[in-house]
C-alpha cells in the first residue's frame, strides 16, 4: 500500500536532488573532460530586475544554472517519489 504523497513533496525532492546532483557533479568535474563541466544558465545573469515605486522597491534575481549532476539527481529524486 502507498502513501499518500503530496505535490509540495515532488517538487521538494527534485529541488534537493537537483542541489546536491549540482553538488556531486561540482566534486566530480575536475576528473572529467571540459565538454562535462558546461551548463545552462537561465535567469538574470546581468542584473536583477529592480521595480522602483517610489516609496517601495522591489528586487527581483533569479538564475538557474542546469548542468548534468542536477539533470541527473532530478531524475533519481523523481524515481524514488514514485516509489514513495
């Protein structure tokens, strides 16, 4: 019998994966050919997205670097939610 599993804890455990994939993948890249190390980056890599109202601002930044260690533990955090 499965547990009741929520949609908060999916995106939670492939948040976790990604970082420590992420965090692995760093380790391991020194040991590997450079065409490994590149990643994709998406966000605001100049900078942030500032929103002046006068008696507030708003800053906004958000950057997603994407490389295979985080692919990778994105993948593991989602087979083991399923199995959950």
């Amino acid at each position: 019998m499965r547990a009741k599993t929520e949609p908060w804890m999916l995106v939670l455990m492939i948040l976790v994966g990604a970082i420590i994939g992420s965090l692995i993948w760093s380790l391991v890249t020194p040991y590997l050919p450079e065409i490994f190390a590149k990643s994709l980056t998406v966000g605001t890599t100049g900078a942030p997205l500032t929103l002046d109202l006068g008696v507030v601002t708003f800053t906004a930044g958000l950057v997603l670097r994407v490389n295979i260690g985080s692919m990778l533990g994105m993948v593991i955090a989602f087979l083991i939610y399923r199995r959950m």
